[in-house]
C-alpha cells in the first residue's frame, strides 16, 4: 500500500471526525478511503451512462416501446449487479 500525504481545511476535518462514529468508521483513513471509492464508482456509472448516451439512436433497426423497455430493464440489471458488489 502507498501513502498519500495531502492538506486538507480545519472545516472539512472536523466535519470528517463529527461522522466517524456516527457512521461506524474507526479512523478518518477508514472514512477517507471509502469516500474515495464511493467517488471512484460514481465516475465510472457516470462513463458507462455517457457510453450509452452516445450509442442510443445509433441503430438502424426499427424497436418497438416493449423491445426499447425491455433492453431498457435488462441494461438496468447488468449495471445493478455491476455495482452492487
């Protein structure tokens, strides 16, 4: 494991140590290193939602609203199980 020096404001911290134990988090590393998860999964939702933005119309192939709510749903489980590990 590396260590990760970094500043960070008086304000920030003690809003940090106020949500350790209300959270169950023993140490501020323990908070701060599931913030930075936290983040890093929602930028990787946020790509996947741009990568399917870009490809939506991009289909010649005529849908009907049940095969676009179908696909819809079944998009919906993959990235459910994706992030729900």
């Amino acid at each position: 494991m590396e260590t990760v020096s970094f500043t960070i404001e008086k304000k920030m911290l003690d809003e940090i140590d106020s949500k350790l134990a209300e959270n169950r988090y023993s140490t501020r590393t323990e908070f701060i290193r599931d913030a930075i998860r936290k983040e890093l999964s929602h930028i990787e939702k946020e790509e996947l939602i741009r990568e399917f933005a870009a490809l939506r119309g991009s289909s010649k192939l005529k849908t009907t609203d049940a095969q676009l709510h179908a696909a819809g749903e079944a998009a919906f489980e993959e990235l459910e199980k994706h992030f729900t590990k």
